[in-house]
C-alpha cells in the first residue's frame, strides 16, 4: 500500500502534510514520492493561492482518469475556501480540515481504504475539545533531519481585508505550550539545527487562551532557557507577527537568548496610512517604525523581511510611494512584495481591483529595485568578515559548492566544500556579496 501527499502551499501546509503523513504511515502505508505509484493520492492546497487551486484541478482530473485503470483514492485538505470545499466533495474521495485529522484513518475507511489501523489506534484515546487541536498531537514525519517547522497555533482573528486565511482556517487558535516545548525538546534532542515556530498571527499566540495560556514572549523565552539547558546549537525561528502584537517584551527576549535566531519577518503590506486602515491592519505607520527601532537597538545584528502588496484597490501614486519610503527607511534584507489580487471570501473582493497589471508590475519593480539596493549595501559590509552558516544542500548550480544560510537567513554559496557538511554550522569567510546573496569559503 502507496500513498502519496502533494503539498501546493506555504510552510504551514508542508508542516500540515507532515503530519498527514505520519497518521498514513501509522495505517500501515509507505510513502511514495510519484502520483503514478500510489493507491491512496493526496493534496495539501491553499485557497488563498489561485494557482494551487487551479493545480489541484488538473491534478484530480488526472488522478479521477486514472481511476478507471486502477484502484486509487483521493482526498484533499489544507487551507480550502467553503467554496472550493464544495467543489472538490464532487471530485474528491475525501475533503477534510486539519483539525480532524484524528479522524482520517476512520473516514478512509469509510472511503474503502483496509489498513492495519485497529480500534486501538492511538489517536482515539486523545482527548476531544470544542475546539478540535488533538491534530496537533500527532508527531509529524518532519521531511528535513536538520530543519523543522513547529505548529503553534491554527487560523487567524484579524481580518486583514485582502486576505482569505481567517476564511480558510478559521478562527485562531493558539497550541498549548507544553505540547510546543516538548516538540522543540524532541527536535532538539534528535540534533535539529533550525526550528521555525509557525502561525498565521504567531505574536497574538495565548491572546485565545487568556489567563490560562503563556504568552508569546513567555514561550519564546521558555524555547530560549530549554535551548541553554541542552547546550546544543541551534537557531529558532518564528513566522509570521503581525505588527499589532509585536510587544517589546518580544524582542527582549530575543535579544537574551543565544538560540532565538537575530532574524525578523515584519509584514508591512502597505506605507500608508490610509491604505493601511483599508487594510484593516489596525496599527499606524509610526507603530511600524518604533517596531523597528526597538529591533535596530535590541538587535543590532538582525536581517529585516517582509511582506509588500502593491496596488491594492485604489492605491493612489502617492500611497505607493509612502511603501517605497517605508522600504527606504527601513532597509530590508528581504521583501516578498506581491501584486495585489481579489480573493475570494476576503472582503476587498467586492471592491474594484482598478490598478492596471501593467501598473502593478511597474510598481513591484520599483519596490524590488529598493530591496536590491538596500539589501546589496548590507551584503557589501559582511563581506571579509567571517558568518556561522548551516549547510543546506549541495548547491544545484555547482557540484563542488554548498549553499546554506546566515542566522539572519541571508543565502551564502560556500565554494570548494564538500557534500557531508549538508546538515552542519560552518564558519565561513564572506568573499563577495551579491544583491541577495553571499559567497564565501571554508574559514
Ligand atoms: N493579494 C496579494 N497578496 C496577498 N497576500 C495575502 N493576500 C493577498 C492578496 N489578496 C500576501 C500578503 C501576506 C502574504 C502571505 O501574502 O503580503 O503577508
Ligand atoms: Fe491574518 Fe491578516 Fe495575516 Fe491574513 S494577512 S493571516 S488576516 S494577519
């Protein structure tokens, strides 16, 4: 018995098909890397992104054709709009949400799918809530020995009005901090050398839970002391905060814990303020940029990402030039800027989408043009300087070199090194810097 999981999304749904996986292999089935081979096929997709849901459409109408020459069953999950819900129960075997999980060796049953699974499966015996979170307590089959994502909390309160996640994943719901620590501690202990804690609103983690859950602060420094008692290195990481919840407390602990990675993704989505209201982001500019000199001042040494949409509804020249001083200001090392695009269930659907392709990919190109500039600037200054990197694969472009990353995530091309150091912390001398990249050499 095959099975194999596509996943079409972002790190929340690779982290969501890890787990996926590990409920398949506990029915007894062997994870396969091709459709072709498997008798169980699914996919793990995103809503919120029109081409993996026009992907998932080519792919099911395959797999059904497939059907008529062999037995297959087919399910889908992940982070599905209600309507594509619809959609896919006519051509899906199964469509279900993450938080049932606990359910899918019953509901494949129920598909005809025999397996070894028995009533005493494990995942009967947790517990149930309301709010169903025992998914989380399903040990994932992490796809990296070295680098790992952590699930902390699922779904999202904030509303942001282009955006189809609260729609998709439903309303926030914050992991218990336990079940986090012994994750982080079980990765740790296997000699992990990155962990991302992962979350749609990762800051407001506990906000759910108020009074009986720590804060997000409070876990970062939980992680922080677990990482000192271990005495083994490694770097956490956390995505995405919304700027709203990006207390002071939460840098400070950064800034005292070896292990917390110098590194911050700080979606900004718009540099104006008016825009920002449209947004429904619900902090100021100014909020935004005493954030950043909090980070500038605590952590002298952090690379700064992002998250830009361009021509958003009615984005006036003027607004879009408040983001490209925004970017100026600030100097990101990394900026994922986006053309704004109506999706379905998010509420500025219903407004007109009235900047023309040609101006948002104009305007795109100015913002990439900023992040090229600032981002080359402070590549330039590392340059002689030698960087700790985890070594993440032979690089693809050249057998003879590695690539890997800074704590601060920056991407270093490592010449002249070989293969067995895939997974390790190197020293590495930068000897030249590109607009957003490094390379450097064996110190
Ligand atoms: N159009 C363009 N970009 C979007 N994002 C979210 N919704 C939209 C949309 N409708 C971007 C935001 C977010 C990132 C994950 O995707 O910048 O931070
Ligand atoms: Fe939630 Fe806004 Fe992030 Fe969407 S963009 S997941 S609504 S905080």
């Amino acid at each position: 018995m095959k099975c194999c999981v596509v996943t079409l999304g972002c790190q929340m749904n690779q982290s969501d098909s890890e787990r996926i996986r590990s409920v398949i292999e506990g029915m007894g089935f062997e994870m396969v890397d091709t459709e072709e081979e498997a008798s169980l096929i699914g996919v793990v997709a995103c809503s919120v992104r029109q081409k993996a849901i026009d992907k998932v459409y080519s792919k099911i109408r395959k797999w059904n054709q497939w059907k008529n020459e062999k037995p297959l069953v087919t399910f889908v999950s992940g982070c599905i709009l209600p309507a594509d819900e619809e959609k896919f129960l006519k051509q899906f075997d199964l469509v279900f949400r993450m938080n049932e999980l606990p359910d899918l060796p019953d509901m494949l049953h129920q598909c005809g799918v025999a397996s070894e699974f028995s009533a005493k499966h494990p995942f009967n015996d947790l517990h149930r809530e309301d709010e169903r979170t025992d998914f989380w307590q399903i040990d994932p089959t992490y796809s990296s020995d070295f680098d790992a994502f952590v699930p902390i909390q699922n779904g999202c309160d904030k509303f942001c009005s282009y955006c189809a996640v609260p729609y998709t994943r439903g309303r926030e719901v914050s992991r218990a901090s336990e079940d986090i620590l012994a994750e982080v501690r079980r990765l740790v202990e296997r000699g992990v050398k990155a962990i991302t804690l992962l979350g749609q609103n990762v800051n407001s983690y506990g906000l759910d839970k108020k009074g009986q859950e720590i804060s997000f602060a409070q876990l970062l420094r939980k992680v922080g002391e677990l990482g000192q008692a271990s005495g083994k290195e490694f770097w956490v990481y956390f995505t995405s905060p919304h700027p709203r919840d990006m207390t002071r407390d939460v840098i400070e602990a950064i800034a005292d814990y070896d292990c917390l990675a110098k590194q911050i993704h700080l979606p900004l989505q718009s540099g104006d303020e008016k825009l920002l209201r449209r947004m429904n982001r619900n902090h100021s500019i100014e909020d935004y940029l005493k954030i950043v000199d909090d980070i500038r001042e605590l952590l002298p040494t952090a690379t700064l990402f992002t998250d830009i949409i361009v021509g958003f509804s009615g984005e006036t020249d003027e607004q879009f030039e408040n983001s490209a001083k925004v970017m100026e200001r600030v100097g990101y090392n990394m900026a994922y800027v986006a053309k704004y695009s109506p999706r379905v269930g998010a509420r500025s659907a219903r407004w007109e989408d009235d900047i023309s392709p040609q101006l948002k990919s104009e305007r795109l190109a100015r913002l990439s043009e900023i992040l090229k500039r600032t981002s080359k600037a402070h590549n330039d200054a590392m340059v002689g300087k030698t960087y700790r990197v985890l070594i993440e694969r032979v690089d693809p472009r050249m057998a003879s070199a590695l690539s890997g990353r800074t704590e601060g995530k920056l991407p270093v091309r490592v010449v002249d090194a070989p293969a067995e150091l895939v997974g390790t912390f190197q020293e590495v001398g930068i000897t030249s810097a590109s607009e957003l990249s490094l390379t450097g050499r064996l110190a």
